[in-house]
C-alpha cells in the first residue's frame, strides 16, 4: 500500500527549504543591531567566531560601516584587536594594545585623538582645530603620529625597524616622560629652523598660527 504524506512532520528538505525561505524574507540587520548582538551578550566569546557566524550580507553591513574598499572584510589572519573594532562605530574604534593604532579587521589606522588621549588633550585639541577643514585636520594630525624604531649596530647601520604593532614597539605617548606641548614646541622650533626655511611662506605663516594656538590651547587646558 502507497501512503501519501498530506499533514504531520514535514521531511528534511521541507524543512530546509521553509529555514531557508524564512532567512531570505528576514529583513536585513543594521550593524548596529548586528554589534548590538555581540556586545550585549555576557557569554559573548571572541569576536572574530562572531563575525565568522554572519552571513555575507551582515560581512558586507560591517565593510559598510568601516568604509572599506572590499565591502566584506576579510577575516584570515587578523587580530583580536582588528576583530573587536569590526563590532564598533567608526570613529569609537580602541586601540587596545596602546600602539598609536587602530587596526580594524586586517586595516590598521591612525587617528588623533585616540581612544587613549587624555580627555584635556581632547578638549584643547578640538577647540584648536574647530575651524579646520579635514585636509588640515589630517595635516596636524601627523604631528602625533607614531613613528617606526630603529635598531642599530655600533657602527650606526640600521639593523631592525619596529613598527607599531610589533611586539616590543615603544609609542612614545605612552611613556611617563611624554609631554603633548613640548611636541608642539618642537614643532614650532622646527618651523623657524634657519637652515630649513619653508618653500611655502603663506604655509609657514598658517602652520606657525596653528601650533601657537594648539600650544595655548594645551596650556589653558593643563596638558602638559
């Protein structure tokens, strides 16, 4: 006797077939609601399984947040610091290992302030640079920008460079005897350097502006 199959359980591939159906008509996360997901759960785990568990679609929502050039952002071989800035806004990224900074999936970013900028710094910094535009603003940045290290020989031969990142790299804002306004001083000393006079007067005459208003901006603000 042939049975037909009209009411009870459905089989395996109907079963598939209504998972698959339900996914395709869910609507699409924002990456809000995605990282929301991941930082709300106690039990959380590491954020590189996390995003690993996404569909290609919510890969694409998080290269969209980040701005990335290849949306979905590759997951091989990147860091726990990469991986937890992927679940984070752009611009609240952390650099979580104090380098100077922050990777974001396999990019790595520099942006001043940082996560770890003491909040007066951020306070004269935002007032000296409130009416510069993001050419400018990129400009002075550099200033703060943490630079490679080199090793050396006793004859003065560069044996090694150590790059941010690395594990025994040394930012230099980091250490107790760092001063934010002796920077800008150097700044301004390397400005009116007789034997390097600017190719550009109107851009000296800017620069020099800028960095005496950083440098009273710094000590109104008490940064050292």
């Amino acid at each position: 006797m042939i049975q037909t199959l009209t009411s009870g359980t459905p089989t395996q591939s109907t079963a598939s077939s209504q998972r698959a159906a339900s996914q395709a008509q869910a609507p699409a996360r924002s990456f809000e609601e995605i990282a929301d997901q991941y930082w709300s759960n106690e039990q959380r785990g590491s954020a590189l399984n996390y995003l690993r568990s996404l569909s290609r679609d919510e890969l694409e929502t998080v290269g969209e947040q980040h701005r990335f050039a290849h949306t979905i952002p590759t997951l091989t071989g990147i860091s726990s610091e990469g991986a937890n800035n992927l679940l984070r806004l752009k611009g609240e990224t952390i650099d979580e290992n104090r380098d100077g900074i922050d990777e974001v999936g396999e990019a790595r970013t520099f942006r001043f302030p940082n996560s770890n900028t003491p909040e007066n710094v951020k306070a004269a910094w935002e007032e000296a640079t409130a009416d510069l535009g993001e050419g400018e603003m990129l400009m002075t940045m550099a200033t703060f920008l943490p630079l490679p290290q080199f090793e050396t020989d006793a004859a003065g031969r560069v044996t090694r460079v150590i790059n941010p990142g690395d594990p025994d790299y040394v930012n230099r804002m980091e250490q107790p005897d760092y001063s934010y306004a002796r920077t800008v001083e150097n700044k301004l000393r390397a400005l009116d350097d007789p034997s390097n006079p600017p190719n550009d007067y109107q851009y000296y005459l800017k620069a020099k502006e800028f960095y005496q208003n950083l440098l009273d901006s710094f000590q109104r603000h008490g940064v050292r």
